[in-house]
C-alpha cells in the first residue's frame, strides 16, 4: 500500500510514522525546504537554530511525551517551574497560585475571588457540549463578574482576536483553563513548562528517521500543485515534473490551502472548506542578552501595547541550548488579511521595540541581539457558536482523499499534543479504508480472475 502525505507538519510526519509503523509506504511532500512546518525551526545570523514560534510542551502532555519515549527523545526532554503574570499599565502582576489570585490589586476582593473560582468551576465541566451554544463573553461574565470580565478578560480577548470575539463559544476559554491548569503538578501547584532539546525539530527529525528506516520518505522543497483526481477518487499527485499515483493520499495543511489543491473536487465541498476561519499572526523573536521578565507568559491587559503577550521562552529553556541567547516572542495574532500583515518588518521593529522600552523601564535597544519577524495567515483555526457542522470530517467526499488538519481539533487547543493523538487516530481511519478496500479488492479477485485489482483501481 502507498500512501501520499501532503504537509511536512507535526501532523504529516506523525501521521506518516503511525502509517510507517503499519507497515503502509509513505512518501511526505513538504513545500519547504525544512520539514516541521509551524513548529520548524529557524537558523539565527550566529547560527544557532531556534524555534521559528514559541512552543511550549507541558509535563502533562502524555501523548506527545509517550511518542518522545517511543522514538528514544524522551531524555532530550526538559522541564523547568515557570510563572505567568499579567501586564497592566507598567506594572506585573503574577498570577500562579491562589495566594496571588487572592492578592491581585486590579480587582476588589470579591471579583478576585469569582475569578479563581471560574478557574476552579473549568475544571469541574465533565461535558464540554454544554458550552457549545454559549457565548465565552456570557460564560465568563456570569462565573467572574463583569468587573472582572471588563478589567482582565475582555483586554486579552480583544487582543487574541484583533477586535471581535462575539461569536467566539466558551468552549475557547474553557480548554484554555483546563490546559493550563493541567501544568500544575504536586501540593504547591507549581507550573511546569518544557521543551526537547534543539526544539520541536527533534521530534520531527526521530519520526523521519523511522519513517525512512521502514522504507519511506520525506521530499522537501516539493510543493504538490493539486491533487488529482479521476472518477471521484484522489488517484496521485501533481508535482512540478508530472504526476505521481497512489493507492491514497493524505491532506494536511490548512482548510483553505487544501481547498486550492483540489479544482476537480465538487463545487459545494470546496466552498465548504473555504469557510473555515483561522487566525493569522505577525510574531517577532527578540534575542536578547539578559533576560527581560523571567516570566514564561504575560497576558497583556493593556490595549495601548500592540502585540498580545510577552513570551518568554528562556524561562523554561536553558539558554545553553540556544546559543546563549534569552528569546522573547512578541505575537500579535491577526485576521488573516488584517493590515498588520502587511506591515514591514521595520515598521514592526520600531513599534515593538517603542512599547518595550514602555513597559520595562530596564530594557534598551542596545540588548537586543537579533530582531526577526515572521508571519504566517492560517495559525490557529477559529470555531464558532454551535459551529461543530462547519468542522470538515477527516473522511473528505473524495474516494481515496483524507483530510487530517488541525481544524478538526475541538474543543481541545491545537499543540503537539493535540495534533499527535489526533494524526494517530487519522492514521487509523485511513487504514482501515485502506484494508476495507483491499478486502473488497480481495473479494473482486475471487470472483474475477482476469484483471482482478485494477478492477476497483487499486493501483499505482
Ligand atoms: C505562535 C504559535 C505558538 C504555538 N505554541 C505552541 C506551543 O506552545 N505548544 C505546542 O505544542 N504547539 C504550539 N503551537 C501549535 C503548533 O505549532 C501547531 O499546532 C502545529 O505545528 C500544527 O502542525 P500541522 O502539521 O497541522 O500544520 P503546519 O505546521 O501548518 O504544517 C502544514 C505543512 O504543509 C506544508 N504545505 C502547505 N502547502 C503545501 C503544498 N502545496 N505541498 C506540500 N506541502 C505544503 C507547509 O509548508 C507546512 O509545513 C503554536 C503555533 C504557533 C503558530
């Protein structure tokens, strides 16, 4: 059996393992010269290779540390105690444990405590359904208050979703909560946060490897121009030199991308899959020399500054392995045709750099190592009030055609973790087609001696 991944992700090369593991021939095309695709990496002007954006792997991701020991990486892993705070007009507060809930000045002391106790009341919602049809501004202004709401959770919904968040289910908050909370290990309810040594690209590398060892491979820089497909069925692919045929392929980029890759596929199907939404995001890495917060993550709640959070990932890492270097990720998530995208990267620069010298009275420009930007349109796929029918299923409508894609992660939060649980289960989908076939072939064979597997076009 031969199966085509198209996508070098986290989620193809995974999907592409499982596949391996099964005894299936992959062959991954990837666009980029690199595989890892969101969670690739990036060679700084000194050489030293960093996360392209801020990942982060939590001590309570199982899956993805279950893969890791799979593959031999689990020792690559590294976890630190980290805390997140919150940004408010030149101040920090933290924000880790109930103490600091409870001391947090923005708010009176009893919005304090409803907003420890929407944290606490996420935690106890056994059936996410029932946030489905409710709005994250109800949810939360009934759990916390509007006081609190207006003062801390309305600033970083703004900010996450350039301006509207109306739509928006509570379920968004809710797997927010749930995952963050997970974090927090033992009596003191400590945060963990981690990463593999050399970035998630030891990941991808160690399941490249055991997809080439059973017999696969990875083509980089080879873009797939469309999908073809005849009679109803996704037969190959075509690359800049002709096409190549399948017994199955597998999609898994993003829903609009995908839809450009399928001309021959029905008109409704493609105008379905054109309505799925995502976020876009302009993200700067600021290399530094000293560490700016020492604080993993602070929630901006303060709308004069123009990205949404400070992240700092050396809180976590140490900076042995990346050069020496304290690296800040400054995101601003966006429309995907939001003006910021268009942006230069000077332009960028100087504002960024202007709200930081803003906020931390103790940052200079002459810190700063390296300023690099990078943007990307389709980041984080957008679901909205009882939006479960505009999910696209990993079955497409094409015979031979599966889509496997962060968007039908839900409710959970799109991460390594996600994406690994839900690229095994895809793989498992498609194996199954693959072997109903071959049985149907196998049944086609018996009754028909002559030309038996051509018959139902299994070929390649
Ligand atoms: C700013 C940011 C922060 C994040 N933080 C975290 C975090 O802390 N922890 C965590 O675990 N996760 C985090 N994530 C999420 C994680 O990066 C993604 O969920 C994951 O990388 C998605 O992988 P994917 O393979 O589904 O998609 P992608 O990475 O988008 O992969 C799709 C691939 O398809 C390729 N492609 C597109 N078109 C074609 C074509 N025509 N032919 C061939 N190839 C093509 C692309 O080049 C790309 O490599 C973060 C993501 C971002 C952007």
């Amino acid at each position: 059996m031969e199966v085509a991944i198209i996508g070098g992700g986290i989620m193809g090369v995974t999907l592409g393992y499982y596949l391996a593991q099964r005894g299936v021939s992959v062959d991954i095309y990837e666009a980029s010269p690199v595989a890892g695709g969101l969670a690739g990496p990036m060679t700084l002007p000194d050489g030293t290779a960093i996360d392209r954006f801020y990942h982060a792997i939590l001590s309570s991701d199982s899956h993805l540390t279950r893969l890791c020991a799979e593959l031999g990486i689990a020792d690559q892993l590294r976890f630190r105690e980290t805390r997140m705070g919150f940004y408010r007009q030149g101040a920090i507060y933290s924000m880790n444990n109930v103490a600091e809930f409870l001391r947090f000045p923005l708010l009176n002391p009893l919005d304090r405590m409803r907003l420890g106790f929407t944290v606490l009341a996420a935690q106890l919602v056994r059936d996410w359904h029932q946030l489905e049809g409710v709005s994250v501004e109800d949810w939360l202004v009934r759990l916390s208050g509007r006081r609190a709401f207006d003062t801390v959770w309305r600033p970083m919904l703004m900010a996450k979703f350039d301006g509207g968040f109306e739509d928006t289910p509570a379920t968004y908050i809710w797997s927010r909560l749930v995952r963050m909370k997970s974090t927090r290990e033992g009596a003191n309810q400590k945060e963990m946060a981690g990463h593999l040594i050399g970035g998630y690209i030891t990941l991808i590398n160690a399941l490249v490897e055991r997809i080439q060892a059973a017999g696969g491979r990875l083509h980089l820089s080879t873009p797939v121009r469309e999908v073809v497909i005849e009679n109803g069925r996704a037969v190959g692919v075509r690359l800049a030199d002709g096409v190549r045929r399948f017994d199955a392929l597998a999609v898994t980029m993003q829903a609009p991308i995908f839809q450009r890759l399928i001309p021959g596929a029905a008109e409704d199907y493609r105008a379905f899959l054109g309505q799925t939404e995502y976020l876009g995001i302009v993200c700067p890495v600021v290399v530094l020399d000293r560490p700016l917060t020492g604080y993993w993550t602070l929630n901006i709640t303060d709308e004069s500054v123009p990205f949404t959070g400070v992240i700092e990932t050396t809180a976590y890492i140490d900076p042995q392995y990346v050069g020496g270097h304290h690296l800040v990720y400054l995101p601003k998530y966006t429309a995907p045709g939001s003006p910021w995208q268009q942006k230069t990267d000077a332009e960028i620069q100087e504002l960024w750099l202007a709200s930081l010298e803003r906020m931390f009275p103790r940052f200079a420009r002459d810190q700063v190592r390296y300023f690099l930007v990078h943007r990307e349109r389709y980041v984080e796929p957008l679901h909205r009030l009882n939006g479960t029918d505009a999910i696209p299923g990993v079955q497409t409508p094409i015979a031979g055609l599966t889509l496997c894609t962060t968007a039908q992660i839900y409710p959970a939060l799109t991460n390594g973790e996600s994406v690994t649980r839900h690229a095994e289960s895809a793989a498992e989908l498609l194996l199954n087609g693959l072997l109903a076939r071959r049985s149907v072939a196998d049944d086609v064979a018996m009754a028909t001696p002559v030309a038996p597997l051509d018959s139902v076009a299994v070929t390649r």
